[in-house]
C-alpha cells in the first residue's frame, strides 16, 4: 500500500512537470520590437563647447562581420564639430548599437584624437572646391570592434571622421577591416 501511494505522487509530479514543460519555448533571437533598441557604446568628450558655435553630424551604417558568411552590426555615429586653433576640430563623439537588445552580436568602441590642423576632405569627400585652398581640419578615428555569437567571428574596423563632416563608410567590403575567428 506504500509503495502504491509513493508511487502514485510521483507519477504525479512527473505528469504535472512534463506538463509545465510542454508549454515553454525557446526564443533563439529576440523579438523585432526589442531587437531596434538604440543603445550608447560610446560617449567621449574631447573639447567644451560652451558658448561656442558647433554643428552636428551623424552616420548611420552597417559594420559587416565575419569573411564568407557575414552579419551586418547597424552602428549610428554622432559626433560634433567646433572651431578651434584655426580649424574645424571634432569636440563630441557617440557610438550607438542600433540592434543593442540582440545578444548575439556586439559592438566595442574606442576613440581617439588627432587635433593638428591638417588639410583635410570636406563632408562630401572632396579635397577641396577647383580653385580654392584646401581647407584645413582636425580628426578623430574610430576603433569599431564588431563581434557576432553567430558565426563566432569578430571584426575590427578603423573609421575616421573630421570637423567638416567627412566619414569613411561602413557598407560593404573595407579594406580597413580585419576580421578574427574565435
């Protein structure tokens, strides 16, 4: 009779444990609505710009990760211009992951500055208007490390940006970037 009882309650919860479990899922990849979160990767400060005249500008692209397969890393980049020391000079740079609630993919960020008035392509990409004077800017370069769980590949990317405006791309094939299987 006791074996019959403690054999009953067991099967019981056996029956009310396969029970719960039929009813979960495994989520893979995260749902579209949490997969658009915006989310800061890097904030750096280089100059105050406090009462002085600056202008904004912002990028948006993919980094691609990985060699014959790839995954593309939406990475925003806002940053702000002011003058200083005779040229336009980067003061402000942000670095946002676009798809930053995806635990399969992230994005690393490191800046650095390079303050010397040097001539320098305007937002356009040209060097300078026919028959003007180059005109004179400072810089700041972006190290975008891009790792994607994925494939198991990271990619490194240099990307550079000055106070008029210009920004190298990051769509397609780069010969900047290095890729790294893990």
């Amino acid at each position: 009779m006791f074996m019959k009882k403690t054999f009953l309650v067991l099967s019981a919860a056996v029956a009310l444990a396969s029970c719960r479990e039929a009813s979960t899922a495994v989520q893979s990849q995260p749902s579209a609505a949490g997969a658009a979160a915006k989310v800061l990767r890097l904030d750096t400060t280089f100059l105050k710009t406090a009462g002085a005249r600056t202008y904004s500008h912002t990028y948006t692209g993919n980094l691609l990760v990985g060699h014959n397969k790839k995954v593309g890393l939406p990475v925003q980049i806002d940053w702000t211009t002011t003058e200083q020391a005779g040229c336009s000079q980067v003061a402000a740079v942000r670095v946002y992951q676009l798809n930053g609630n995806d635990r399969r993919s992230v994005l690393m960020a490191r800046a650095m500055r390079d303050a010397v008035c040097k001539p320098g392509p305007r937002a356009d990409g040209a060097a300078r208007p026919a028959g003007k004077a180059p005109a004179y800017t400072g810089a700041a370069y972006l190290k975008l490390m891009g790792e994607s769980r994925e494939i198991r590949q990271t990619t490194t990317v240099l990307f550079t940006l000055n106070g008029l405006g210009y920004h190298d791309t990051l769509d397609g094939d780069s010969t900047a970037a290095a890729s790294t299987v893990r």
